[in-house]
C-alpha cells in the first residue's frame, strides 16, 4: 500500500440508519489524527432520541424485513457477498482506517481488511449449523429446543482495532439473524461506515444494521439502557465493562458479551532451541499496534539462566523499530491514540521509577516535531507486584521483567489477582507447556507463539474480571441466540 495525503481521505461525519446517512443534531465533538494530534472532523454526538430512532428502526426493521426468518443460506449469501466487497475496497478502507486510527496503512491493507471480511465469512458459515435440537422425552410426547435472534443486539466497540473489533461484535449477531446497532469508539469513528455502506450494497435490509456516534456516556449509556435493546456486547475496559453490565441489569436484566481488560504474562523457559525467535514473538507483543491490544503480552517472565540474553535481545528489537505516520507504508511502530493517554502511559512508568523500577529501554515519548502521540518500546526491569506497571493495564508498549527459577515459581509469577485475559508460555517441553497452560488462570494460553492466528473457530476471551463470555468461535455464534424448549404431546385420548 502506497503513502498518502491524510488530508485527502474524505469523512462522513454522520450516523448510519435505516440505510443511509443521518447528520444528527449540532452537538459535535473533535476527532484528532493520532499521528500529528491534528482535528481533522467533527463527530455528532446521538442522544438518547437519535439511539431510540436508531434502535426502533432497527426493531422494524427486525420485524418486518424477514432477516431473521429467510433461509440461513441466504443470510449467509448476503454475508459473504458483504466480505467479498469489503475485499474488494481496501484502496477506500485502509487510507480511511489509517487516517484517524493508530493502525499503520500497510497493516491495515495486508490483515486488518483481509481478516474483517474473512471474519464475516466465518460466521456466515454457521447460519445453518445451529437450530435446536430435538431431545429425548417419553415416547408419546416430542421435546425439542428452537434457537432464535434475540432482536436488536446493542454492539459498542473499542477504537484499538476499528474495523476488526467492529466486525467481531457485529458479524455474528446478523449471522444468527439479529439487528445490530453499533456505537463505534468517538476516537475511530469512521472507518465501520462504509462498512455499513457496503452491507446495503450486499443486500442487507436497510435498518439491519444501523450505527450511532458518540461517547459512552451519553450514547453508549443510552444505548444500553433503551428496552428494545435485548443483549449488549462490549469490548473495552474492565471499569467501563462493569457500568455496562450494572446498567443493563438495572434496565431489563439483558444479557452481556465483554472482553475486558488483560495483562497477561510472557512466560520464556531456558530450554529453548531459538532464542532469538523467541524474542522477537515477545518483542511483538508488546509492541503490536504500539500495546495498545487487551492481549498485549506486558509482563515478561524469563528464566534466570537466560534473562540476561533475553532481555539484552528485547532492546535490540525494540531499536529497529520505527515510529511513523500511519499514512506512511515503512511505519513499523503506532502512534498512542492520544497525547492525553499517552501521559497516562509515561505517569505509570515514572511512578514505577520513582518506586524503584529501573528503566532498560525506552521510557519517555518520542519527539516527532508535532503534536503527534508516540512513545519508546520501554522495558522496565527491579519490579514487584505492587507497582502500577506490573498490575495495571498500561495499554501501550511496556513491559515488565521479572526472573524465576522453577516452573512453580513462573506459575506464581504469572498469575495476576485481577486479570485473567491471555498468557504466553515459551519452552521446548511439551509437558511443562501443557502443565502451565492448565496451571495459568487465563481464558487464551499461546504455546511457543503469542497472538491470534486467523483459525477464527477458536474463541476468545476472559478470566475473572477480564470479561464474560467469548468473541469468535462457535460460543460467539451460539451467544446471539437464544433458546425456547417445546414439548409437544400427541398421546392418543382414551
């Protein structure tokens, strides 16, 4: 994918609903570029009378565009013909994602759009997989369960991954025949619009999936709370993921997906054959979309024998690295999405200093000649368990080193008393791998890799207050249903 001009990418600051664009009301907020921290669009912001607008139209929508009740094979028709255009637009889609977003342009072209639009065809496959069952009973009756939508399933995404997160949350709700209204992140807002605009082209009914804009508190919390909404699914913070659910237990107990917030361990053995490789799947970890990844792999846990050689390879990595515009093809390091997070970022690593963490890479922002948010690959080494940098979720690139012995002490290492997202284990002992792998409290363990690859059959997601329930995966398919028991009795009279 060639450099552009950001200037260039035209935006459509509107909602999306019944089909088209809505402009919404004057009420607007600032969209910064993350790459010069310059605005380049206003966003409307929807009340709670545009969230109603939207969901009722979804509702009709629902009810009456026979979605729900065509035939599986068509939905899924309609599906990948919509993955298929989207394929077929990533000249449009990755300057448009580049341009507000943290996710270099090449990144975009090459696994963003590829994996949105493989991800729908994913989910469009299990349209006709999963219908009920017919379960056993006494011989003159038939029990049987039936699987259906919910309705209008409320989706509100993060702004780390646009295009991906958005297309997690709302593929498998309109696979399994649901309406969807979606809240994109008020910071990458535009992108999922002509995802919505090439929906319509594939032959969605209009109203099927509607997007509205704005923050959490005024939208998202209208969004959450409106009754016609039936489940919500949310990826974000673990704070934010407990208001949701407290909201959506307090208007009409709805069912909730979340993947919340992780800090998740890169265990590293001493047995390897290949540190180098090693090194460089940690070094990915965190640096991937500059940490700002729930699954960012931010606590390394090495072996003492090989620590020293390990952490001496990280830095070397993390100088090769980078920083660029998104816009610019040879970026190989992602801005912060804000100067305001990246602060947040630096006043995590300088209280850990000042609490006696010492700095081995990185640990200051990178000077860029404009307002543009970067900041150094950081390694922080002398931690323990009380400082910010090793409980908290930074959600940027840095990581903490702390040095074991023995397989019991990494297990106690790399448990965390919060989060329970993902792990990473490293070792050439296969039982050692699979030991750990149990023994760690986590919803994904990654053996000798550290990432997803694009087997979208496994499901992710978390443990303790890093989520509930999964996205992909049969379990994110079987989530937008819901199932009604039928007994019938045609036992003769007499």
């Amino acid at each position: 994918m060639e450099c552009f001009d950001p200037d260039q990418v035209a935006v459509r600051s509107a909602h999306f609903i019944g089909g088209r664009y809505v402009e919404g009301s004057a009420d607007t907020m600032d969209v910064k570029r993350p790459s010069d921290g310059l605005s380049y669009a206003g966003l409307p912001v929807a009340d709670a009378d545009l969230v109603d607008q939207a969901v009722q139209d979804s509702w009709h929508a629902f009810r009456s565009s026979n979605w729900a009740r065509c035939a599986p094979r068509e939905r899924a028709r309609i599906l990948r013909r919509w993955a298929d255009l989207i394929d077929a637009d990533v000249k449009t889609l990755a300057p448009l994602e580049a341009t507000g977003s943290t996710r270099p342009v090449k990144d975009v072209a090459t696994w963003d759009v590829p994996f949105t639009a493989d991800g729908i065809r994913f989910f469009a496959e299990w349209a006709d997989k999963i219908g009920g069952d017919v379960l056993p009973t006494r011989n003159d009756n038939l029990g049987m369960t039936i699987a259906e939508p919910y309705g209008v399933i409320g989706a509100i995404a993060p702004w780390n991954l646009p295009l991906v997160m958005g297309s997690w949350k709302v593929a498998p709700a309109l696979a399994a025949g649901n309406a969807v209204v979606l809240k994109p992140s008020e910071m990458t807002p535009f992108s999922i619009l002509r995802l919505a605009e090439l929906a319509i082209e594939a032959g969605m009914p209009e109203g099927i999936f509607n997007i509205v804009q704005g923050d959490g508190r005024t939208t998202g919390d209208a969004l959450c709370r409106h009754p016609r909404i039936s489940k919500v699914t949310f990826t974000g913070s673990t704070r934010t993921g407990a208001a949701i659910m407290a909201t959506c237990a307090e208007h009409g107990t709805k069912s909730v997906t979340l993947e919340l917030g992780g800090k998740s361990p890169q265990v590293v053995f001493a047995d390897l054959p290949d540190l180098e490789k090693t090194a460089r799947t940690v070094a990915r970890a965190i640096t991937l979309n500059a940490g700002q990844v729930c699954v960012a792999g931010s606590r390394l846990i090495v072996q003492r024998a090989v620590a020293d050689r390990f952490v001496e390879r990280l830095c070397a990595i993390f100088a090769e690295l980078k920083a660029g515009n998104t816009w610019d093809p040879g970026t190989t390091m992602s801005p912060i999405i804000s100067k305001r997070e990246m602060e947040r970022i630096d006043g995590i690593v300088q209280r850990s200093v000042t609490e006696g963490a010492r700095v081995v890479a990185g640990g200051c922002r990178i000077a860029t000649g404009n307002e543009g948010a970067f900041y150094q690959p950081t390694l922080l080494s002398n931690v323990d368990s009380r400082m910010d940098a090793v409980k908290a979720e930074i959600f940027g690139p840095v990581i903490t080193v702390q040095v074991f012995d023995d397989e019991e002490e990494a297990l106690v290492l790399a448990d965390h008393p919060e989060y329970g997202l993902a792990a990473g284990v490293h070792t050439a002992d296969i039982g050692r791998a699979l030991r750990m792998a149990r023994g760690i409290e986590a919803g994904t363990v990654w053996i000798n890799r550290y990432g997803r690859s694009s087997d979208y059959v496994i499901p992710t997601g978390g443990y303790k207050r890093s989520g509930i329930g999964k996205d992909l995966g049969r379990q994110a398919y079987e989530a937008n249903l819901r199932f009604k028991s039928v007994l019938v009795d045609f036992a003769k009279n007499g």
